[in-house]
C-alpha cells in the first residue's frame, strides 16, 4: 500500500535527538518522502547525522532555534507535516535554568503552533511524556502546558487546514538522559545505585516510539493525545539484566521524580478510548467531532493507566533482549 508520507515534505524539530535519528530511519527506508527537514540548533550534529544518512536527495538540514519565530516561519514553507520533538529535558538542568525551559519547551511550541497555522501545515504531532500527567517537576509541567497549546491550537487553526495532536509515551530506551549509560559505567565499579527498590517505568525503543508517531501522524484527526500500550519494568529488573552480579546501593528518590508513572489519569480516562494497541484521549472542546474515534471503547470509570498497575511487564530476561536489540 502506498505510504501517506510518500512524495510529502515533513519537518522535525529537534530532529538530530534520539528521536529524530529512528524516525529519519524509518522514513527513509520505508516512506520515500519528498523531503526530510532536519531542524535543530547543532551544526556538529547536523554534519554527524548527514553522515550517516548520506542522502542528499531527501534530507535537508535547518540550523534553528523553536525559539526563533523568523527561522521556524522560513524552514515550514511548503511543509506538508510537522513533528515537534525538539525540547529541554534533564530535569535536573530544567531545574537549574527554569527560565530556559520556559522558552524552549512553551514559547518555542507557541512558535510551532503558530507558525503551522500561518503556513498551513496540513498535521502537526508534538512528542509529549508521562513527565506532563501530575507533574512533579519543572519539565513535566511545561511539558503539560504544551499538550495544551498543541491541543487547542485547533482552535486557534479555525477555518485552516492545519490540525494538531500529542503523542505521550514514557521512558525511551537508548535517548539521551536514560540511567542505561548511568547503570553500564557503575557496572565496572561493581556497584549500582537504585533510588528507590519500588520503583517502576513504562518502556519502550525509539524505534517503536517513531513508529508509533508514524501510525498516529496517519491516524489523527486533531486534538488527540495518543497513548501507546506499552510494558511497565521494575528499576530492579533492568540493573539485574545489566549487571547481575553487581550490589545495589540504595541512595533515595531525587528531587522531581516520582516512584511510579502515569500515562492516563482517571479525568481524562472519562474522555478517553482504548484501542487495542493504544488509548485515545480526546478533546472536550467544540472542536472535536465524536467521530472521530467512534470506533474506541470507553473507559471503565475509575481507570487510570500507571507504571505500578499495568497488566504488561518486562522481566528481566525481556529487558536484555531489548538491550541487546538496540
């Protein structure tokens, strides 16, 4: 079947990320669109990623800020789609400079929003986290304030083609930020820190993360927050899959972070649907049409979609695979 994408010209901002890298990947390999814009701030990632791409044919590269209006309006013309992944998120670093993270993370999707909307982009996917349910940190609430510019950003759309939805999925394995890396050095000390042995995440490749903005790129209507299925993992689990012999040191839970994740509150499980491979929540705007996924199934009153209650775990033998796959 032909491909949605084939012959388009889609954007990525912060398009040299973990993210981007998988979903060039699978753009180019099975989608042959017109043209792939690269949009980001690093020159030296940029060439890195010309690279190892080496297709010059699609792939275009945007030196650019979000936070700059000017360039993002140049680097969307004749853009058929966009995904916004670009953001600051250590949460620590947003911590310590949470005037930066304001700029990039809301007024640089203000920017996307708006300059969408004056080039009329036909769709729009911001890449959202389950950092922005109930946050607890500087960047999961800014995060949760662009889920709501993206959605309502449909409205401000009105008469013009341009629709916007979220994609909201949890820890990515192999992004940059990821306590892999963290756990891979500790493993030659012969002991790994845990902060909390409770503890448990949602997970997930970046493969299947771009994936799954691709089929919801395809899918969306406008106003959607998509939410995959995905496994939960114990923190204790996955040192066990990558240092099995090495001693665990508890050192207690940072400042931010949360034992447990949510990727769907019991509120928006009351506008939600389920889908076999995903959930749905929807708008409650005028906006939205109730067809638009009129084939989900309501959610049960009372159902909240969490790291700690999920029906799907990783043992420790899934997580090494998972390692070894990437």
């Amino acid at each position: 079947m032909t491909s949605f994408l084939k012959g388009k010209t889609i954007l990525v901002t912060g398009g040299t990320g973990s993210f981007g890298q998988a979903f060039t990947e699978i753009l180019l390999r099975e989608h042959d669109p017109y043209s792939l814009r690269i949009y980001s701030r690093g020159e030296l990632n940029q060439m890195l990623m010309a690279e190892r791409f080496n297709d010059e044919d699609h792939l275009r590269f945007f030196i650019g800020d979000v936070r700059d209006s000017q360039r993002l309006q140049r680097a969307m013309n004749g853009v058929d789609f966009v995904v916004h992944a670009a953001a600051l998120k250590q949460v620590p670093a947003c911590e310590y400079n949470p005037i930066e993270a304001v700029r990039t993370n809301i007024d640089g999707t203000v920017n996307v929003v708006d300059t969408a909307i004056d080039n009329e982009v036909e769709k729009v996917m911001m890449i959202s986290t389950d950092k922005a349910v109930h946050p607890v940190n500087l960047y999961g609430a800014t995060k949760m304030v662009a889920e709501k510019l993206a959605v309502q950003g449909n409205s401000y759309a009105g008469e013009r083609p341009t629709r916007f939805s979220c994609v909201r999925y949890g820890n990515v394995l192999g992004s940059r930020g990821s306590v892999i890396p963290l756990f891979l050095t500790q493993k030659k000390s012969g002991e790994i820190t845990i902060t909390d042995e409770r503890m448990t995440r949602f997970w997930l490749t970046v493969q299947q993360g771009a994936q799954f903005v691709i089929d919801c790129l395809h899918r969306m209507a406008g106003g959607e927050i998509f939410v995959p299925r995905i496994p939960s993992m114990r923190l204790t689990d996955l040192a066990d899959a990558i240092a099995p012999e090495a001693r665990k040191r508890i050192i207690g839970i940072r400042p931010g972070e949360k034992l447990h994740e949510i990727l769907l509150t019991e509120d928006e499980a009351r506008h939600g649907k389920a889908f076999p491979e995903y959930y749905v929540i929807e708008p409650e705007h005028k906006f939205w049409k109730k067809a638009n996924s009129q084939n989900g199934q309501p959610l049960p009153e009372g159902f909240r979609y969490t790291s700690d209650t999920n029906d799907h775990w990783l043992s420790v033998e899934d997580i090494r695979r998972m390692l070894n796959s990437t």
